[in-house]
C-alpha cells in the first residue's frame, strides 16, 4: 500500500460516517446517501494532492460533501424528482425500527430544511466547532449561533407538527 492510500484509507475511516450522515440529510434514502459518499471520498482521493493544510482536513472534505450533494439536489430538480423525496423518506421510515423512530422523524424534519440549514444542521448533529461550521458555510459565527437557533425552533415546529398527525 503506499501512502497516498494509507493517508487516504486514515481520512476515509475518520471521516466517512459523519459524511454519510450529510449525505443522508440530503438525500433521504441509503442508497443516495452512499452514492453520495463514494462520489465525495472519490474527488477527495483524485485532489489530495491540491490540499493545502490551510484548513482542516475534515473542513475541506465537509466542503467537497456539501458541493457533491448540492449538485445532486440541482440534478434531482432538474429530472423532475423532487417528488419522489417524500416518498423515499416515508418509505425509508418505515425500515427504522421503533426504537428509532424519532431518529427517522428528526431526519424527514431535516429533509424539509432549506438547503443551508441542512447543511448546518448536519454539522450542529456532527458535534462539529461552531468556528469550523462557520468557515465551511462562508458566515460569521455571530450570524452562525443566531442560524442554529432558527433552524432548531423550524425543525421543533415540524417535529410537533409530525408528532401531531
């Protein structure tokens, strides 16, 4: 093995599932999400080389994630399937289990997000520093905290209003 792919194999494992979980905040079903996710670590893998330790490396494959998906969302409108997203989410809900059930609820929630709060969102649930959030979503972390607590009073509104039906 060389090192390009002991570094690369080292990233992939540190990083994957947090990435597969933007994925899926995205795209709402597995198979999407691990598409997604291949796609993401195979433009990390082809530009390692370009990386330049001006960020962290996790900041750096958040930002690839989040383009990989924003470009799959514009294709998905595109081919006329944002129809179908309910559809996959309720379908996928039903594969949860009971027991996580408001797991799969918090993510149908997500799912009605505009696609910036996704993104923050995903982050927030990742446990990542508000600091790095803010440098991969481009704004300050002042107007960042004022952000989060939006999008968390929007997903309790839609987290009671499913709980409710």
């Amino acid at each position: 093995m060389s090192n390009k792919e002991a570094v690369f194999k080292q990233i992939f494992e540190a990083n994957s599932k947090k990435i597969f979980r933007l994925c899926y905040g995205y795209a709402g079903d597995d198979d999407a999400a691990n598409d997604l996710l291949q796609e993401t670590f195979l433009k990390v893998w082809q530009n390692m080389d370009k990386f330049r330790n001006q960020a962290m490396i996790s900041t750096w494959i958040y930002r690839i994630a989040v383009n990989t998906c924003l470009t799959y969302l514009r294709s998905e409108k595109r081919q006329g399937k944002e129809e179908l997203t309910p559809l996959i989410a309720e379908t996928q809900e039903e594969k949860f289990s009971e027991k996580n059930e408001q797991v799969a609820l918090l993510y149908k929630c997500i799912s009605k997000l505009e696609e910036s709060e996704r993104i923050i969102i995903t982050m927030v649930l990742d446990e990542l520093p508000y600091p790095e959030i803010a440098d991969i979503s481009g704004i300050s972390e002042g107007n960042l905290r004022v952000k989060i607590y939006r999008i968390k009073q929007k997903l309790t509104d839609l987290y009671n209003h499913y709980e409710r039906l």
